[in-house]
C-alpha cells in the first residue's frame, strides 16, 4: 500500500468505512474489462482532493494507485449507496458510548440549505 494512503486513510478508519461499502458485482468471465483498483486507495484519492481542493483531474495516480475519475466514480456510487449517512452514524454512535458525544451544546448550520419559495425577502431602506 502507498504511504500516501496508509496516510490518509489510517488503519483505524479503513476498519469503519470498509463493512459500509457496497459489493462489488461480479466480474464477466468472458471479457472481464480491467481488474478494480482498491476501494482504499479510492478513498484516499477522495481525502485528498477535500483536504487540497484539487480537481479530480489533478490527483496524483503515482502516489494512490488510481486516477482522479476513478475516485470521482467511487464517490459517485458509495453516494448512492448511502456510505457517508451511515458512516455518519457509526461515528455518532461510537462517541455516544464513549460518552464524548455532548448535545447539550450543538450548532446548526443552515448558510448552504436552498431557500425552497425564496424564503422572506429584506426591506430595503432608503
């Protein structure tokens, strides 16, 4: 494995993510197409163009083994998979029974939520 992955995606995560990824289908015996790069150097691929901003065209392949589309793909389908919800939840339920989940502080960000009829309009003064 690439350090870059192992860097990314520490052993301790891999081991909460993998159970939540969906089955591969089974490859065709008769032109069976390219074999798949690993599920783990696509999720590195993916850290790093949210920690760098980089475009999926610019993820470097030498250092994660697979090609920006390739994590662009895995992102896509995990997504539709519904991954990242129950990733979310395994997280949640983990603090939970460690008792480092506090809700008695909590903050709600609505600044990227669509406004479905407009919402409320500001007066404008003169």
């Amino acid at each position: 494995m690439p350090e870059r992955v192992a860097e990314l995606v520490p052993d301790a995560l891999w081991e909460r993510v993998q159970p939540l990824l969906p089955e591969r289908p089974p490859r065709r015996h008769r032109y069976p197409g390219r074999l798949p790069r690993d599920d783990r150097a696509a999720l590195a691929g993916i850290v790093h163009v949210l920690i760098t901003g980089c475009t999926w065209a610019q993820v470097p392949t030498e250092q994660f083994g697979c090609s920006g589309v390739t994590c662009w793909r895995r992102l896509r389908d995990w997504t539709e998979a519904g991954v990242w919800p129950r990733l979310h939840q395994v997280l949640l339920d983990e603090l939970r029974a460690a008792g480092k989940l506090d809700l008695e502080t909590a903050m709600v960000d609505g600044s990227h939520v669509r406004a479905l009829k407009g919402g409320l309009t500001p007066v404008l003064h003169r």
